[in-house]
C-alpha cells in the first residue's frame, strides 16, 4: 500500500482497470464509512489553485472534485457533489460565488462574482465549457451550453436553458422552461428572444437594461473607456495581496 493512500485503497493494476471499465451507473456514491470502495485521497485536484483572495478562501464539500488546473479564488463554496474540471476559474471579485449540489463546471468555463450581484450557481446544473457566467443566478435543474454567457444580473430560471453561444444579457430574466436558442440573444423582464442579424432589435433591447452602469457603475455617457479601465484595473490590484494556499491546506467543508 502506498503510505498517502486510505486504509484498504487498493492500488494494483487489477483494481484501475475495474474502476476503467465502470460506466457512469457503476460508479459507487460517496457513503462515508463504506468498506466497498475507498473515499477519495483528497477533493482537490494535484496543481488546482486555491487562492486567498480579500481574506477569503474557497470553501469545497468533501464530496466534491477540484480537478487539476482548475482556479478557484477567494469567498467561493462548492457544494455536495459537484465537479469543478480542468481549466475552469472560479474567482469571487467583490461578490462570492456560490456553487449548489450536483453541477458540473466544464473546461475553461468561468465564472465570476463581483459587488452587489449575487453569483448563484442552484443544484443540478451544467455549465459547458468555455462558458462565462457573471454576476448572475442561475436557479438550478438547468444547461448553459458551451460558449453561452449570461451577463451580470441576470436570471436564469429553475429549468430554463441557454443554448451554445447564446447571449443573456445584463438585467435580464429567463423564464422557466425557455430555451435560448443557439447564438440568440436574450434580453429584458422577461427575456425577449431576437436572432443575431436583428441588430437593431437587440440595440432597442440593450439601451433600457442599462449596461454601463450594471457592470461599471457609470452612466452611458458618464466616463470614456480609459476611464472605466483604469477603476477596473485599481479594483484588480488587491490581487497584490493574494495567498495561493498549498495543497495541505485545502481542508473540505462538511457535506449538508
């Protein structure tokens, strides 16, 4: 037995291809105290990045799985069963961010909090890779395809679903059981659904949902953009005093 590994891991040949073969059925639930299989060696992925970030650091259920090269920085809690996958940042800027029970987070998605916008992630989502969520809530028991983004405070209703490159836009609320159909644009209270080439409709949509002041805190005409980059950039400079915690330190929360 290697001497990191539980009592009764088994680590021979034999026992990793079993576990190979599994299919998604087969493989055992987390029971803790269970002598059929063994608990996991440790919920954090080798090289995932947990960051101390304003004085905060992540917080994972024991349940969970960080994998390696995945980011998670700063007042950020992962719930009971849910996966984290290579490459995805998960960064509280301001705005914790909270992930629920039995959601996958896909490769390279990213998913940000930032003041005064919940980032709310229900149970039983899937958000696909490359995806960039900000600032908003999503209810639960729902997708969010590959390359969709859902601008900040917005909301994603409890079964609705933003298909591939779709666009939610600030301030705008999904009903449940719509589907934001693949490349569209949505937005408004609730979502009006326009296709890519009607830029004037989504122009007429955009100007009420009020954008600048929604992300930047400004108004439309209110600073230029060197401006609104140089606050952000000063904001982004508390990342000066960040601590990447070791991996001895990643200690899981309790499953609720």
């Amino acid at each position: 037995m290697v001497a990191d590994q539980p009592p009764g891991y088994d680590s021979s040949l034999g026992e990793r291809c079993r576990v190979m073969d599994m299919s998604a059925d087969e493989v055992p639930v987390w029971k803790k105290g269970a002598d059929e299989y063994p608990a996991p060696l440790r919920v954090v992925g080798p090289g995932a990045v947990f960051v101390e970030h304003r004085l905060k650091s992540p917080q994972v259920a024991e349940s969970a799985y960080i994998a390696p090269t995945a980011v998670l920085a700063g007042d950020v809690t992962v719930g009971p069963h849910s996966r984290v996958l290579f490459g995805a940042v998960i960064t509280a800027e301001g705005g914790s961010v909270e992930i629920g029970a039995n959601c996958v987070i896909m490769e390279n998605a990213v998913i940000r909090g930032v003041p005064n916008q919940d980032m709310r992630i229900g149970d039983n989502v899937l958000v696909g890779p490359h995806t960039h969520l900000t600032g908003c809530v999503i209810e639960g028991d729902t997708r969010i395809a590959t390359g969709a983004v859902v601008f900040n405070g917005a909301r994603i209703e409890t079964g609705a679903e933003v298909e591939f490159h779709a666009v939610v836009y600030v301030n705008t609320v999904v009903p449940a059981g719509m589907a934001v159909p693949m490349g569209w644009f949505a937005g408004g209270q609730p979502a009006e659904l326009v296709p890519p080439d009607d830029w004037d409709r989504i122009r007429a949509i955009m100007g009420p949902l009020d954008y600048p002041g929604t992300v930047f805190g400004v108004g439309a005409r209110e600073a230029p953009m060197p401006d609104v980059a140089r606050r952000y950039a000063r904001g982004l400079a508390l990342h000066h005093n960040d601590h990447i915690i070791p991996d001895y330190g990643h200690t899981p929360s309790r499953d609720g």
